[in-house]
C-alpha cells in the first residue's frame, strides 16, 4: 500500500548570472554530483532530482509552480553554493505550496589550507550564500526544516531522509480519504473536532457511513474469500486450537475473517487510507471488528477507534513516515499505570482490540475471548507483546483555534511478570523523562488518550511533519520540565492568536 520510490523531492540550487557562465558550470556540475550521492543514499528514501541552477527570480518563480504541479513531486531540497540575493526568491516561495528544507552544506568539506585562493572562495559561499537565503525563509515566516554539515555526511543524510519522509506523509495525506463507521463514541471530547478545518489544514476528507453501509458489504463475502483468510491466518500466527477447522469456536473465526474481507473491499474500493469504528454502533456486524482492524493496519490502513478520525489520520501517516524501517506503528491508548518507584512507573498500552501487529517483539497468537463491553460476540483478536526499545506516543487534538500535536518519547520494555490472563496485544512503556512528568504534561498540554504509537517513527520525523502542517509541537522528553513546559503551552495560545498577523 505504501511505496516511497515512487516519490521525488527536487534538489534546487540557486546562484546569480554575476560570477559568468564557468563559475554556473561548475556549480551545476557539483550540485548534480550532491544530488545523485543524495538519491543514492540508503538514509533518503525517494528519488532526488537535479534541477538546473536558478539565476533569475523567473526562473525561480517558474520552478516552484512546477514543483506544485508535479505529482511525486514531495517537496524540495534547497541550497546556495554562492550567493543568491534572495529578494530572487520572494515570488517563487510565495507560490510554493511544498514543503522545503533548506540544506547547508558546501561542497568541499574542508578548507584546502594550503591551496586555497580567491578562485576557491568565489565558488564556495554557501556559509554566507544560505544565510541571506536562511534571512528570506524567516522574514516571510516560512517553515521549513534547515540541516547544517556535509552532504556527505550519514547524519547530514539521515536528517533529509527524516524530513523527506515527513514530506511523503504530508503530500500522501493530502487528498486522502478517511471513512468512519459510525459517529463518535457518545460524548467523548478529545477524539471529536472540526473536520471542515482538518480538510483545509491537513488536507484529508472524512466520508461518514452508516455502519449498515458495511454491514452489506461484509455480508456480501464469499466462503472462498473467507478460506484464503483463514489459510493465511494459519500461516501467519499460531492459532487457538477452538479456532481450528473443527474446533467449537471455527464459525467465529470465519466471522472475523467475513468482516475482514467486507472491511477490505469498503476500503479499497472507496480508495480509503484510513477509517474510523465505533463499539457503540455495530448494528449487523456480529463481532466488533478486532482481527480485521489490526490486519488493515499492518498493511498501512489508519485507524483509530470510537470514530477517533484525527489519530487514525496520524496514524496512516506515521505508517508513511516509517514506510521500509524497522519497527512498526500502531493505534494505541494509555490504558493502566503500574506506579512504583519514580523512574521505573509504567504505562501498560493496549486497546481492546486494535493494536497492530507491526509492533511485536514475536509470532503473534490468534485468540478469541470475552469482550467485556458491548455487547457483541466474541470477537478474535491477535495477541502479542510489543517489542523494547526507544519508542513515541503521538497524538493531535483539536484546541478551537488550531491543532496541536503532542509527542512523548517512551522506552518500551518487557512487562515485569508475564501476563497469562490479558488476552490483548499490549506494550509496557517508560515515559521520559519518567511517568509523573511525562503524563503531567500530556494531560496539561490536553493530550489525548489515544495515541499513533510508533517503533520506526521518532519525534525529529513527526515534528517535521508538524511544521510542513504549520502545526503546534510539544515534545515531552528527556529534557521535559514542567515548569517550562507550563510556560510554553501558554506562550503558544498567544502566539497561535498573534500568528494569524505575523
Ligand atoms: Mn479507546
């Protein structure tokens, strides 16, 4: 579902008609030279494109209207290997609607102590070339991601690889479709919002359904669609033995499996990325739909539940991001504390169903057990730990004027004791900078208690996606104190008022 070699960010270089045409050659020669080691790096995950040196506020101007137009086309990767007077390019970012990143690199490493002469230093300027282009970003208060160092540096790379994925997720998202089943869960705050404004800002739709519009898809699957799910289930996870042909709880795994291939059709034919269910509206369908949610989401769909529309967005777009590393992304909720001694409080994450399998540490088990709300049958779920390690919890709320993502770096780690009676898919976390500050300021920061949660993705790719989104960022980390962090949450309520004027 998700490929990022079909995307290209554009690698622009700009210059001025004032130092000849030799200088300009040997600037696009280089720049050409950058571009390719960039595309070719295993850091950046798409295509980067050379274009030919920009010497005119026209052919400035001409580019970034191309680059809007250009579909694949993610965002550019900027940079001055002279001096570009950057009143140049006031007309050209002004038109541009991609995002950009803005890299500061030169093109030999070092100074040539010995060698160098005026010749070197009329064609190596970027340290003052990028800081007149740098001054044009800031007076138009443009985001964009600016990255300091070598080109051939693997952090200068992975830096652009983090944003250019960032990027992939913001054009990916824009346009997407995302379709809930159901309304909201009855009186639930966080997870409601301004859809109307989500469009305009973010760029995704929210088709509403009945949940009777998939009740009849799903009832239209057949027994063989049906069969080569089952098959697949028993290749893929260790299945229950009542859950076995033959076993007294077969006909419930079949009727996860009808409600997944019904879910999947809806999906694809819609051209869905993401969806939304709610247990308050399962009228039909006789499980809610656990199984099926936590296999769409390994295949890249979004999800969030009790019509949580915003984190099943994120949630698609995180599994962007993090298309092709290792580690995977899931829709998670702050589900139980364990409160003990301060650095070592944890958070046990699950739902009640729907965390995706991307994140397990091993082969998960195919269970059916109990719900305890609802009122439905049993439904079947997969049941796994997530694996340890560096992970975040992400979430986006709706605060009237704006939206505004929180993100808590955690680090997951194995559960203290084994869990024989939770038959869920779960991960035990760490917050940093440890519980009692990290959930302090989530909860003042109005942090939702769903989350995109996320192995593969971390904070410097999600905040790159909030800037291209012109969006609030608060990172909870290990550097988090609330003193401070009070002060910004209301430092930004006035500059998100003021902002409108700047
Ligand atoms: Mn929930």
């Amino acid at each position: 579902m998700i490929d990022l070699k079909q995307y290209e960010v554009w690698f622009v270089t700009g210059s001025q008609h004032l130092y000849g045409p030799k200088t300009l050659e040997q600037v696009a020669a280089h720049s050409q030279e950058i571009a390719r080691a960039l595309s070719n790096s295993v850091r950046i995950p798409v295509k980067v494109v050379f274009k030919p040196v920009l010497t005119t506020p026209e052919a400035i101007h001409t580019l970034c209207l191309e680059a809007n137009a250009a579909a694949n086309c993610v965002g550019l990767i900027t940079w001055m290997h002279t001096f570009s007077p950057a009143k140049m390019w006031i007309a050209g970012l002004t038109a541009l609607q991609k995002p950009f990143a803005h890299l500061h690199t030169q093109y030999s490493a070092e100074i040539p102590w010995a060698e160098i002469d005026m010749n070197f230093m009329n064609l190596n300027q970027s340290a003052h070339g990028d800081r007149e282009f740098g001054f044009i970003g800031s007076r138009m208060r443009l985001n964009r991601k600016v990255v300091v160092g070598h080109w051939q540096d693997a952090e200068v790379q992975a830096s652009l690889g983090t944003w250019a994925r960032a990027a992939c997720a913001w054009y990916d998202l824009q346009g997407a479709k995302i379709a809930r089943f159901g309304d909201n869960m009855r009186e639930v705050a966080v997870t409601e919002g301004d859809k109307v404004e989500a469009q305009r800002r973010l760029g995704y739709a929210v088709y509403g359904y009945g949940v009777g519009d998939l009740v009849k898809v799903v009832s239209q699957v057949s027994d063989t669609e049906i069969d080569q799910l089952i098959a697949e289930y028993n290749e893929q996870y260790d299945v229950a033995p009542t859950l076995r042909r033959g076993g007294e709880q077969y006909a419930s795994l079949r009727e996860a499996a009808r409600i997944e291939a019904g879910m999947r059709h809806f999906l694809k034919d819609g051209n869905f990325k993401a969806f939304t269910t709610t247990f308050e509206d399962l009228h039909g369908l006789a499980q809610l739909p656990g199984l099926a949610v936590q296999r769409l989401m390994a295949d890249g769909y979004g999800f969030g539940a009790e019509g949580d529309w915003k984190t099943s967005a994120l949630v698609h777009a995180m599994k962007v991001m993090g298309a092709g590393l290792e580690g995977g992304v899931s829709f998670m909720e702050d589900y139980t504390y364990h409160f003990s001694q301060v650095g070592d409080m944890k958070v046990l994450g699950a739902h009640m169903l729907e965390v995706c399998a991307s994140i397990a540490a091993k082969r998960p088990a195919l269970e059916i057990h109990q719900l305890s709300i609802g009122g439905k049958a049993d439904p079947a779920r997969l049941v796994f730990e997530a694996k340890s390690g560096p992970a975040v919890n992400a979430s986006i709320m709706d605060m009237g004027n704006r939206f505004r993502m929180v993100v808590n770096e955690v680090e997951v780690v194995p559960a203290d004791a084994p869990l024989p009676k939770l038959p869920v898919a779960r991960a035990v976390w760490i917050p940093r900078p440890n519980l009692k500050v990290a959930a302090a300021a989530w909860i003042l920061a109005g942090g939702a208690h769903h989350t995109g949660f996320s192995q593969s993705v971390n904070a410097e790719h999600l905040q790159d996606f909030a800037d291209m989104a012109y969006m609030e960022f608060l990172l909870i980390n290990q550097d988090t104190k609330l003193v401070d962090f009070k002060k910004e949450i209301r430092w930004n309520d006035m500059y998100y008022l003021l902002a409108k004027g700047l």
